[in-house]
C-alpha cells in the first residue's frame, strides 16, 4: 500500500489531507508538534487502525526530528533517509540535514 508523510497533521490542511489520502487506502505517516492539537488526527489513527502511523514532530527541534525520521524510516522503508519534512524552511537546517542525511 502506498504511504504518504503529512507534516502538521494534527488540524486544518494536514488533517484534511490525511483523512483524504486514507479514503484512497493510503498508508498515512501524520506529525504533529503539539499532542493537544493532534486529537482528531488520533481520532482517525483509531478508526482507520493500522493505516496511520502518528509521528511527534517539532521541525525547530533537531531531537524530534532525527526521532521522526528514525520512525519513518522503521515503518516505511521505502522513504529512505530522505523522509518528507516539506516545512524544512522553519527548523535549523544543518541540524536537520544531519537528521535526515540525504534529502534531495
């Protein structure tokens, strides 16, 4: 089944786009950075078991990131090294380019 990483899955445009990707039957790998706001996206982990992966993810925060692509890359082999974190332009790019390797 194809999966499909959505950064700030947690509420609005990202949790839209992983209740979509799951009605297509898409493995879906959701990060949030605050548990709080990530309710809904946990609500459709339950209902859609075994196709959502949850992922805590603070792009600024080199630890959570290296802990997320170290997750991605258990869960989803196909990723590699290079997980998608699109909101790369907000987190301290040598520390996250270090957590991630490769990621062109």
């Amino acid at each position: 089944m194809p999966s499909v990483p959505i950064t700030s899955a947690g509420r609005g445009l990202g949790l839209e786009l992983a209740a979509h990707y799951l009605t297509e039957g898409r493995q879906v790998y959701g990060a949030y950075r605050k548990p709080a706001s990530a309710q809904k996206l946990e609500g459709l982990a339950q209902r859609e078991a075994g196709q959502t992966g949850l992922l805590a993810l603070d792009v600024t925060d080199a630890e959570t990131i290296a802990l997320a692509a170290a997750s991605m890359n258990n869960r989803a082999p196909e990723f590699g090294s290079a997980a998608s974190i699109p909101s790369l332009e907000r987190a301290p790019w040598r520390e996250t380019k270090r957590a991630l390797g490769r990621t062109d």
